[in-house]
C-alpha cells in the first residue's frame, strides 16, 4: 500500500482511499430526493435481465454461460475499448450523471459563489472554452514564469522548491504528509528525493543506453514546448534540461536498493547539517513547515545526492527545468499547440491512443479528478435517493449480522481469533453511498475563464488541507472526501481502519436498485460488499485489530488453517483454462479468491436470513435462491477480448479474470439444490470438495 498526498491510495479491487482529519461539521444540505426515488425496478420485473441468459445451456455444465450467454453474444466491444462488462457499463451511466450534472450547473444563472455547483459549474465551463483559451495565448502563463525567472540566488531555489508544495507541478524535492510509519495515530511530513521531478517513467529511462532514442525525443520535445512559450535558445536549453533530469535520476537509487523499512525523523532544524547545499530554512518556510517540525526520511542517502545538484546545477538550468516542469504539469489548460504536443509525446509517439479524447470528456475528467470533493457532494444531492441509501445501509447490517453468525459457529476457528474476529467485525463502520454528514471544507475559489489560475487556487488549497493535517491524529474512520468520490463505481475497505466504504456510484442497477427484488441486490453488490470485509480479516486486514492499531490477532494456528484452505481453492482455480493453454493463476489470486469464496457465502447467509424464516416468492418461474446466484452470476457479465483475456491472466493481476468468477458458485451446497445440478454436470463437485472459509 501507498500513500501520497498527490495521489491515490490503491487498495484491493475497486478502491482509491486515502486519509484525511475533518475539521467542523455543516449541516447537509437537503436531499432533493422527489425525481430520484422509483417504486419499479429499472430492469425488468425483479432486477436483472433474463433476456440476457442461455437457457439452453445447463447452468450445472457453465453457470456463466447459462447466466449471461445472450448477453455475451449480443454485447460488442467498442474499437477503442478491450473489453465490455458490468463495470463498464455501470461506469459509463456515472459518467452521462456527471455529465448532466456539469452541463446544468455551468448553465445555471446566479449561483452562489464558493457553493458546490458554482465551483463545479465555472471549472468545466473555463475548461470547455476552448477558444477563450486559444485567445488568451501566453499571458495566463505570465505571472508563474515571473516566479520562476526571479530564481537569483540559491535561497531563491529553495525558495521556489518550498513553495511549489502549493503549485500545480512536480518537483524533485517532493514534500508528503502522511501517516508516520512508526505512530500510525499520526501524520507527520515527509521530505523525499522522488521521481516525481522526471518527466520519464523512471531512473532506467534516464540511466539504461537502450532508451537513448526516446530522450533524444524527449530532447525535442522539451525544446518545442520551450519555444511555445516564447522561449529562445531552446535547443541549449533542452539539452541543460536533459542533463539536470539525469542527474536527477542517477540520484536515485535503484528500487530493489530501497531498505523500505528505515525510519529516520529527523527535527527541521538539523536539516542544514544533515543535507548541505539547500538552505533548509527558506524550503522549510515557503512550505508552510513551521521550524524544528519533525521530518520523516527514508532515503537519506538520496537527499544528500539530491541536496547536492540544488547547490552546483547552474541556475539557469534549474529555472529551464523548472519552466519546462510547469508547462507539462499545465498543458491541458494551456492554448492547443501545448496541448497537441504533449498529447504527442506522451501518448501517440506510445502508440497507446492516435487522437485525442473529445475536449467535452477530458474536461469530466479534470473535474473528476481534481475537484472529488465538491463533485461528490453535488453528485450525491443531484442523484443518490435517501432510500438508495437506506436500503443499502439496512442491506450491509444484514451482511454483518451473518458475517457475525458464521464466526460464532465456523468450527475452525480457535476460540482466541474468534472472540478477536467479532469484535473486529463489530467495530466496523459502514459508510454507504455518502458519508453520515458532509464536513466543513476549505473553500476554493474558482474563477471563469481563468483556466490556469483555477489550476493554481485549486493546488493552493490541497496544500492548504495537507499541512492542516501536520502533527494532527489520523481520523480513523473517516471517508477521506478529497480523495475518493460519491460517484466511484466502488467498495472498499482499507485494512488499516475498521471501515467499510460503499460509494454511491455503485448504487445502481444491475448491481443495486432500492426497488428491486431482494435476492438481485444481495445476490448482486451484496456479494461485492461481503467480499470487501471479508479483507478486514485476511493476511492484511487480520495484522490490524478493532481499533485499527497495528496488531496480528489471527492465532498462529488459525493462519495455518486459513492458509490450507487457500492452498485447497488455489488448487481448484488453477484448473481453470480461460483460453487454450492459459490457466487461471491460483497461487496469485489467492487473497482475492477467498475474498469471493467468503463473500458469497456470507451474502447467501444474509440473504436466507433477511426473508426472516418465509421462502422468498417465485418471480418469471424462478426462485429466491435462483435469482440469488444469476445476480451474483451478473456481476462478472463480461466479454473480453482474446489478447485482454490473456495479459490479465497471465500479468499477475491477483483477481481472476471475470469470466471465470462465477464458478465459484460450485462451492455452495444451495446452488445445487437451486438448479438441481447432478454428478453429470461439468461443474459438479462432490460434497467434501466443496469449500469455505468465512
Ligand atoms: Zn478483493
């Protein structure tokens, strides 16, 4: 796991998480929630599509096929696209929500300023207007290159690495704030001579001679976008700029040389003796780190090396690197010759996109990306129902409740890990679709028809967040706003808080509709839920406890046990050929096949329990139980393309492909009975090869 105050923590199988402490507490604004609540499914009579099955397959030989055949044969993938699936599909309905949401609020007369909508509304109207940009050519840019051409001094250098934790570019001098890895209760700051100041993928694109013909590429690249800006001399300049970024890189180390367990915290103040050659206390000051702070290194070996180039680089040099930084950081607000020349370098010359994506989705994207908070919070208001939210919430206490009652019996378990699992379980809190209250947050200005100053206030305050967080306890059970999106078609939990995260953009059909038949829901994102908190208590989530301290509660004996029984389904995984000569790789998907194994399980004890003792009604001839497993079989309706197919089979994604994921159903005894599958059938198992874990 990784965190960065930049970027995403990426955890399991659908997650971005991140942290964050919430200050004050609002009171929400009111749901608007009259056009969005419905009494009828959206598909047809009880959630799911039953035009989409193969009935003339037995669903006892190919589950996925009887479940999802017509759909497969119907379904086509797009030409730029390798593959279609649920998660496809339920994405690109997000992205038509967003796209209204945007549309209408930069449309919208008199919007109150600083409000969600006026923010949102202004950054994609500015970003949109292509021409205003175009007619505004290089004076936006104006006030950043006086910054950096008032560079004079090497106190002015460290000056402007300081401060540029609050400009919307990377620099080598990379400041973070983030737990600290020795007091996880705390965030403390981080100093780190990073990658983040290559233009390249890595040090080897700097440092191995075989890559010599794309940084001659680079080479020109640099110089035109020099030139863009007016620059003369360009080539000269490229060329310093080429040597300060290898030297960068050489200043790496290797990433198999990174001792990543060591831990130095070392006081502001001794900065200057540690790592000569930066005049620490002016970084220090411009970073808004107030003196004496205790900073956390890891790779001192590299800040010295580091250090050393901010103290004998030419200046010149370092103010071409760094002009040449900030135009790539803001290209795509930039007039289009930047933009079609960064695109070109970086993408077309790859091979990996001939053209461009239309400026409509790219400025969706922009918002996405960079304004999460504010887009979560009006995507939530604009379309999640108060009875989306509740149905889901009753739907995962359900999910508990049974998780709950299958640790009390699981005759594996010792009584130690036992007693530690329920309570872990029981400390988990749910955050469903939106958080229980939307926080106070630091507000933003954004202006319309300053695209670039939007880049910069919006960088300004995400530092602004950072730094409030410096020193400050980690707020365990928070959903970090600022990072992770109501409208992410996703569930997630991070195993280092007793949580579990339900985004809103995953609160729709086929996967969940308030007004569908119970069986579809649990059989459907109940299955995708379970899973989830089935990793608060895997090899990962079992080394942090009920208070999400760092602990292994899980009895030495208890992970043997858990360990064989992954071994056992491994084994039964790694029979699966998903194309002629390719199998599924069950030792590398072990995590996330147990993860499936104990989610279904968990979701069909919940949904047994949830009709409360009655049988669940039969609907278009099938039953509670029918419906449970073609919804579940739903979820991984997906085609793919032969070449996709292999690459994530074989490139060491650790889930299994889609496809074979709904045969996990072989394991569950009521799936036998629900479809009257016999020794015969291809997917039979005999009773004491059936497995569990959860
Ligand atoms: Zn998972």
């Amino acid at each position: 796991m990784q965190i960065n105050s930049k970027g995403l923590v990426t955890l399991l199988i659908y997650s971005a998480l991140a942290l964050v402490s919430v200050a004050c507490i609002s009171t929400p604004e009111p749901l608007l929630s009259t056009d969005k609540a419905q009494t009828s499914p959206t598909i047809d009579s009880w959630g799911f599509d039953t035009t989409a099955m193969d009935r003339r397959v037995k669903p006892g030989d190919d589950f996925d096929r009887y479940a999802n055949g017509a759909w497969q044969d119907r379904a086509t993938i797009a030409d730029d696209r390798s593959s279609v699936s649920m998660f496809t599909q339920v994405n690109e309905s997000v992205q038509n929500q967003l796209q209204t949401l945007l549309e209408e609020s930069a449309d919208a007369p008199d919007l109150v300023p600083g409000s969600n909508r006026q923010i949102l509304g202004d950054w994609y109207a500015t970003y949109i207007d292509e021409p205003a940009i175009e007619a505004a050519g290089l004076k936006p840019l104006q006030p950043a290159l006086a910054r950096i051409a008032a560079i004079h001094t090497r106190s002015d250098l460290a000056r402007y690495l300081g401060a540029s934790f609050g400009f919307p570019v990377n620099t080598p001098l990379t400041l973070n704030i983030q737990p600290d890895p020795k007091d996880s209760s705390r965030n403390i700051a981080e100093v780190i001579l990073s990658a983040d100041g290559l233009s390249l993928d890595d040090r080897d694109a700097y440092l191995d001679t075989q890559h010599k013909p794309r940084l001659q590429h680079y080479q020109a690249h640099v110089e035109r976008m020099l030139t863009l800006a007016g620059f003369t001399d360009t080539k000269r300049r490229a060329a310093r700029v080429l040597t300060l970024e290898t030297r960068l890189a050489a200043a790496l180390l290797p990433r198999n040389k990174i001792d990543w367990t060591a831990y130095h915290r070392i006081p502001s103040g001794e900065f200057r003796q540690r790592f000569p050659g930066v005049d620490w206390n002016t970084y220090f000051a411009a970073a808004g780190i107030p003196d004496q702070s205790n900073i956390f290194i890891q790779t001192p070996e590299q800040l010295v090396t580091g250090a050393k180039l901010v103290a004998k680089e030419p200046l010149e040099t370092w103010r071409d690197y760094l002009v040449y930084q900030y135009l790539k950081a803001t290209a795509e607000v930039l007039p289009r010759a930047f933009r079609e020349e960064h695109f070109d370098f970086y993408t077309r010359s790859l091979g990996l996109q001939a053209t461009m994506q239309p400026r409509q989705t790219l400025a969706i994207e922009s918002v996405k990306e960079r304004l999460v908070r504010f887009l979560g919070e009006a995507y939530v208001q604009r379309f999640v129902s108060l009875e989306t939210r509740n149905t889901a919430i009753a739907m995962v206490d359900e999910i508990k409740r049974a998780f709950d009652d299958r640790l009390t019996h699981l005759s594996w378990l010792s009584e130690q890990t036992r007693s530690e699992a329920r309570k872990k379980l029981a400390a988990i809190r749910g955050q469903i679709g939106y958080p229980d209250q939307w926080p106070e947050t630091t507000p933003l200005q954004i202006i319309r028809g300053d695209a670039l100053g939007n880049f910069e206030r919006r960088a300004a305050r995400r530092a602004k967040i950072n730094l409030a967080k410096l020193d400050q306890p980690i707020e365990r059970f928070a959903w970090d706003l600022e990072f992770a999106g109501s409208y992410f078609v996703a569930a997630t939990i991070d195993p280092t808080k007793p949580t579990i995260i339900v985004m809103a953009g995953i609160l729709q059909p086929p996967f969940f509709d308030a007004a569908a038949d119970p069986a579809a829901n649990f059989g459907g994102l109940g299955v995708i839920i379970a899973h989830e908190l089935t990793h608060q208590f895997d090899k990962n989530g079992s080394t942090y406890d009920a208070d999400g301290n760092s602990r292994d509660w899980f009895a030495p004996e208890d992970a043997a046990k858990f360990k064989a029984k992954g071994e056992q389904l491994a084994a039964q995984m790694s029979s699966y050929e998903v194309l002629p000569g390719v199998f599924v790789d069950g030792q590398n998907t072990i995590t996330e096949t147990m993860a499936d194994l104990g989610g279904l399980h968990i979701a069909y004890e919940a949904y047994r329990s949830s009709l409360k003792g009655k049988e669940a009604p039969i609907i278009d001839g099938y039953t509670g139980d029918q419906r449970f497993f073609l919804a579940f079989a739903q979820n991984w309706r997906a085609k793919l393309r032969d070449e996709r197919l292999k690459r994530d089979t074989q490139g060491g994604d650790s889930h299994p492909v889609f496809p074979i994921r709904p045969r996990m159903v072989r394991n569950m005894d009521a799936w036998y009975q629900a479809f009257d599958v016999k020794p015969v059938d291809k997917l039979y198992l005999k009773p004491g090869d059936r497995l569990s874990v959860w």
